[in-house]
C-alpha cells in the first residue's frame, strides 16, 4: 500500500523534506516561529547570550515565580522529584489534596481538580462532559486548548462575536433545542486583548436556555476577582501563580465525574510533588499580599495613560497593528532598545490583527514602564 503511495508520487516521501517545504511556506508568510533562549536573571530581566532584556511578555502577572517564600522550598531536601504515575494509580500526593482544597476555596466551589497543564485541563474537561449529541457555544477568541477539548468531545461548536451577548442569544434561540446538552465557553480576561468577558450576561442568558457555563481564568486568577458563577471554572497555576499545572473547580459531583473520566487526567503522570507545593505556597502568598495585584494594574495604567490609549484594567495590553511583517518588524525595534516584546501572529490571533501583546508584572519598576511607554511613542506606531 505504502509503496504503491511513492510510486504514484513518483518519488520517496522524505519526511526532512516535506518538513522542509512545509517551514519554508511558513517562512514566506511571516509565520516561522523561533524558539529563544532566555537565561532569567531578577526582576523580569533576561539574558540571551551577551545581551540583557527587559521582558514585558510574561504572565507571572504578581512576581510570584521568584518570590522568596516560594523560592525556598526549592532549597528544602526532597525525597523524590517525579511523582511515578497517574494520580489514579499511585501517583496522589498529599500536596495534592491541599493544593484542591486552596483551589477550592479561593474559588468557592465544593471542589476542585489538577491537571498536568491548563491546557490538559482544558482538554480533559471538555471533552469529559460533552459528546457528539450535544452544542458547544464558544466566544470566537477563545485559546487554542478549548478548541481542541471541543474537537476532542465531538461536539457542534459554534461561536458568537467577540464578548457579544446578542450573538450568543441567538445562536442559543435557533440552535439549542436541537442538541442534547449545551455548554458556553468563554475566557474571564482574553489572553490577546486583554479585556474582561460580559460573564452575568453570559451566565443569564446560559440559565434561560438551559445551557451549562465554563469559563477559563487562565489570565484572571489572581488579578480579577472571582468568576464564581460559572459551573466549571477552570485555569492555570502557571500564570499569576507562578509555578505549574492547571485545574477545574466545581461542585463535588462534576468533580467526581472529571476524575473519573478525563483521559489527560487518567492517562497522564501526576505532577512532581513539589510543583505542587510551589502552588500551595503560591496560593498564601497571593492571599497574603492582594496590593501586587493592585499594583501591576496601576503600571498596566500608567502605561495607557503616557500612550493616550484606553487602559484594559488588567495586566494585557495589546498593540494591534494588522500585518504580520510590521508586527514582526516593531518586535525587532523594540528589541534592539533592550527590550522583550512579542509580536503575536495567527493562528493565535485572527487573521490580520497580528498584535505586539505587552503584559506587566508586579516586580517591573515603574521607571521601566514609563519608559518603555516613551520608546514606543517615539517608534511612532499607529494603533
Ligand atoms: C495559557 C493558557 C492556557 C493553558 O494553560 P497552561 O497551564 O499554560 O497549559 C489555557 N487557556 C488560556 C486562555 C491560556 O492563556
């Protein structure tokens, strides 16, 4: 079978080849993607061969990656640094039983679940609670991993206009009575713009159609308050946590029913204990300290008010300038001033709303930020 592919081919499939030919498109198209290496110095300096970076495009939103406190559990003695196995099998630390109970009650949900990553969450989540006869609701800028828990469920996805409730209204009044169960999907703060979701609306116009809600905090936890609402909360502990994995919050039986069958829970090795332990930590600290919160608003602010544009009110401010190549190029001259900033090209945004996407954090200075306000009036960008 395979030989008679290449012969009518007329030619091997070389996979360097085709692997080649596939990049060098992406290439033309502005659309290549390189990985850098960053050496992470304080602050949110990095240090990439001899130059040194201000970054201002990551989501440790409240500095708690290297805070202190967290940081000294690392230097604790540990009797082991792999967990062994899925959680089902022998992998359930006791961190882990503290760690869904800080979740739990930070969300104030009967329970809560921990996923490898939020992007397993995500996927294990969706793909747990609907099936092919059932409507999946989406905003039309949700991240990647819910589109791939939604193509995992099987379900019909449809999508309503950006943060628009009368879009979700109607696709509800003429497609939900055709499915069995309906869930809506939206993010709490968007992760590329920044902006916060209309959720009572959302949740209200859910409840009249007898739809379930999920939201994905993934940009919200520790920087919004609560989406308490929704019926499945989701989000990540690698953002404004800091550390690394994600998780659901729900009442106990949809909790229950997750663990039971969410296959990138069941099939995937548990977390290293003290990754979770960095969560735990995490989790008081952010308790503990509310004013980093406050405080990376206030820069994301200052930063608005020196460029003349609307403040987001959250850690995200996007710089749409349309094209890839011109997102590309400003990535560079900003780069070249010293600092870190990156351009954001689809697939992640929709096609011609390539973006500078800048985000701030508690341990940025706010000498820095102003600063980084005037180089940029200065590049004169047209936004
Ligand atoms: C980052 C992100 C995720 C995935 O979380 P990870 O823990 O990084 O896998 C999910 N949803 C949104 C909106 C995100 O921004």
């Amino acid at each position: 079978m395979n030989e008679d592919a290449s012969i009518i081919r007329g030619k091997m499939a070389f996979l360097d080849e085709v692997c080649q030919e596939r990049r060098a498109k992406l290439v033309e198209q502005n659309r290549e993607r390189h990985i850098a290496t960053y050496a992470p110095l304080s602050g949110m300096y990095m240090q990439e061969g001899d130059k040194k970076l201000l970054s201002f495009c990551s989501n440790d939103y409240l500095g708690l990656s290297q805070h202190p406190e967290v940081l000294a559990l690392f230097r604790k003695e540990h009797k082991r640094i792999g967990s062994g196995a899925s959680r089902l099998v022998s992998g359930n630390g006791v961190a882990y039983d503290e760690l869904e109970a800080q979740l739990a009650q930070i969300k104030n949900t009967e329970a809560a679940c921990v996923f490898g990553s939020g992007y397993l969450a995500n996927i294990g989540t969706i793909s747990s609670l609907m099936g092919k006869d059932d409507l999946i609701i989406s905003d039309r800028l949700v991240h990647a991993c819910i589109l791939d828990g939604i193509k995992l469920a099987g379900s019909t996805h449809k999508r309503f206009k950006h943060n628009d409730v009368e879009s979700l209204e109607l696709l509800l009044a003429k497609h939900r009575k055709d499915y069995r169960y309906c869930l809506i999907v939206t993010e709490t703060i968007f992760s590329m713009d920044g902006d916060i979701a209309p959720l009572n609306a959302i949740i209200a116009c859910a409840k009249a159609y007898d739809a379930w809600t999920m939201t994905d905090d993934a940009h919200g936890f520790g920087v919004l308050k609560n989406d308490q609402q929704a019926d499945i909360q989701m989000g990540t502990l690698s953002k404004a946590v800091g550390a690394y994995g994600g998780y659901v919050c729900a009442t106990q039986e949809v909790i229950d029913f997750i663990k039971n069958t969410a296959r990138s829970l069941v099939f995937s090795t548990a977390l290293p204990p003290m990754v979770l332990e960095a969560s735990c930590c995490a989790l008081a600290v952010m308790n503990k300290q509310p004013e980093l919160t406050k405080d990376v608003i206030a820069k994301s602010n200052a930063f608005c008010e020196v460029l003349g544009v609307a403040p987001t009110g959250t850690p995200i401010v996007p710089f749409i300038v349309g094209a890839d190549k011109a997102a590309v190029e400003l990535q560079h001259k900003l780069y070249r001033l010293g600092y870190l900033v990156k351009a954001i090209r689809p697939p992640t945004v929709p096609e011609n709303t390539a973006r500078l996407r800048i985000t701030f954090s508690a341990l940025h200075e706010v000498g820095d930020v102003l600063r980084l306000a005037d180089d940029i009036k200065k590049l004169d960008v047209h936004i």
